[in-house]
C-alpha cells in the first residue's frame, strides 16, 4: 500500500469522525474463563490462549504471562502504526523489527516486599529499521509513530481504571 491509497482507505473515515464524534468511539473488551489450577483462556480473536503464572512466579513455564502479552501487544501495536506513519510520509520500509523489553520484580506481585513494584518498573521500545531515510525522517517516524500508537500512548499516560466489579455466578 502506497501513502495515496492509505489516504484514499482513511479519508471517509476522517471526514466522518470530524462530522460526529461519537462514530470515532469505540469498546473494546476481552474475556477470558478461570481455568484450571491458576490460569485463565481468553479467545484471541484467532484462537485460544491459556494465560497463567510465569516460572518466576510458580508457573511451569507452559502458559503465556501476561506480562509477556502486554509487551506483544505494544509490539504489534508499534509495529502496525510504525508501517502506517511511514506509508503515509512515503518511507519505504523494507525490512525491520520492533521489540519491547520491560524490567519486573516479582517480589513486589508475589507479596515479599511491599515496597516492590507491582508491575513493570520499565518498559523500552526500539525499532529496527532497513530503509531509505535521513536522519530527520527517521526522527519523524519514531516521533509519529510513538504519538499514534494507542498501546504506547495507553501505557505513558494511565487511563481511567476504576476498581474491578465482580459478580457471582
């Protein structure tokens, strides 16, 4: 796809977004079903992933971490937006890979030290990339592509989380 037939895909759907807002909106969710011993499937949209605990934390190394998911799904998402934002500025990308690295404690998730962080203490991003582009260009496309990326920009700024609700079946 070149940047004139993204343009073309993206168009209508701009205009519409600019003409009423509330098109623009949409809900995500996901679900998953408790599983056996300490894990949890979700479907994937593509098939059914069995996500439980990371050997560092008891598991046997079998299941998915959800941890390792949230990183997948920064790099699929930075990825995509990276291709997108360089069509559109006409960078042609021959060949690249993104990768995202993000440092835990376990200590802080498995309650040894409370003064240990619950989650990722850092997350990194980097890109590399096989194509035709200065210096400037190449600072364009991490600048856009950070910008537009819905995960990355999801993961900087925080949103909105209220408490879980929990019903009983």
């Amino acid at each position: 796809m070149d940047a004139q037939a993204l343009r073309a895909l993206q168009a209508p759907l701009k205009d519409k977004y600019k003409d009423d807002p509330t098109t623009a909106e949409l809900v995500l969710s996901a679900q998953g079903r408790l599983g056996e011993g300490v894990s949890c499937s979700l479907e994937t949209g593509r098939a059914i992933a069995e996500a439980g605990l990371h050997p560092l934390a008891g598991g046997d190394g079998t299941q998915l971490c959800s941890g390792d998911m949230l990183l997948e799904a920064l790099v699929a998402c930075a990825g995509v937006t990276l291709k997108a934002v360089a069509t559109a500025l006409g960078i042609e990308v021959r060949d690249g890979t993104v990768k995202a690295t993000g440092t835990l404690d376990f200590r802080g998730t498995l309650g040894v030290d409370r003064e240990a962080p619950v989650g990722f203490r850092d997350i990194r991003l980097d890109f590399e990339i096989d194509a035709d582009a200065d210096a400037e260009q190449l600072a364009s496309l991490i600048k856009l592509t950070e910008r537009y990326c819905v995960v990355y920009q999801t993961l900087k700024r925080t949103p909105d989380l209220p408490p879980p609700a929990i019903r009983l079946a």
